[in-house]
C-alpha cells in the first residue's frame, strides 16, 4: 500500500502531545479492529485463541459485524488510522466527545477528513454497489466507541478491588493514566 507508506514518512505536523494522546486513547480501538483480520466466522473465535466462553460478548458482536463487511486489507488499515486520528469526533458526526489530552483537534480533524475521503474513493473503485459501505463502517467506529468505555469502565472498576489493583501493569497505568491507579 503505496499511500500509507508514502504517509508514514511525511510529518503530519502534530505535537508531540498531541501524538501521544492519540496513541494512548486509541490504543485500544486499535486492538480491537486489528484483531477482527484473525476473527474466524466459523467458530467465532480468534486465531490466537477465544472459543466458545466469548461467543455473545459485545466485542464478539463487534467482530462479527466488521467481518460480515469484508473489508479489504487496505480498508482495516485506512478504518484504524481514522481511529487512531479522531479527536473524537468522527466523520458523519458519529461521536461528540473529545479524545482527553488533544490540543489541537481543528487539525487532527482535517488530517482525519483526507483520510475518510481516501476510504471513500477506495471504495468507490473497489466496491461498485456499495455505497452504504462507509457509512456501515463509519457506525462500525461508533460501536467501537461505546466498547472502549465499556472496557476503561472495567479497568477503572479494578481500581476499587485491592487484590486486582496491585497487578495492573505500567502500560495499562499509562494508558489509563489515574482512572485506575
């Protein structure tokens, strides 16, 4: 993919604060969109593992919807990058709340509007009929929203159970900042 390597290269002219606050609140939308490339239909499961114990959870919910799109490679890629640079609010006017820590949302957000509209063009070429395809994936990043508070509730939650807070890690701390230390 030509594009996203030539994009890696480029500086997208955001602070270093910025990049990091990014980084940290997407994390885990990340995760979650990377892992339906290895999410099996057929048992609903992972290829690294998850069987049988997961099969209703919303994320399994999540990752059949996403599968069922079947989503070219370069889509999952150019869907995580518009993750990865929402100030929270993504195209279409999905979300309303702001990333914590973002400063200059105005150009995350331009940068994050080129992107959608690569997807868009993709999708166009590739996928001729499908022009509900964008706005299915587009609410595919709502759901992924709602998911990741869920999952930060779950973290904070094991900040008031003693015997769970000693085991969190450096990166959950991190990422999570004070929300569950």
């Amino acid at each position: 993919m030509p594009l996203c390597a030539h994009a890696s290269n480029r500086n997208i002219g955001l602070t270093a604060e910025d990049q990091i606050a990014l980084l940290k609140s997407s994390a885990i939308e990340i995760i979650m969109l990377r892992s339906n490339q290895s999410f099996n239909l057929e048992d609903m499961s992972w290829s690294c593992g998850g069987g049988p114990d997961f099969k209703y959870c919303p994320l399994v919910k999540f990752q059949v919807g996403l599968k069922k799109l079947k989503l070219h490679e370069e889509e999952h890629v150019l869907l995580m990058a518009i993750c990865l640079l929402s100030p929270g609010i993504y195209p279409l006017t999905v979300m309303c709340a702001y990333r914590p820590g973002v400063q200059d949302h105005a150009k995350i957000e331009v940068l994050q509007d080129r992107l959608s509209e690569v997807l868009q063009a993709y999708i166009r070429v590739n996928h001729p009929g499908g022009r509900l395809l964008y706005a299915r994936m587009i609410q595919k990043l709502a759901d992924l929203r709602s998911l990741n508070e869920e999952h930060s509730k779950q973290y904070r939650s094991l900040s008031f159970q003693p015997e769970h807070s000693m085991q969190l890690t450096p990166l959950v701390l991190e990422v999570f900042g004070s929300e569950v230390s």
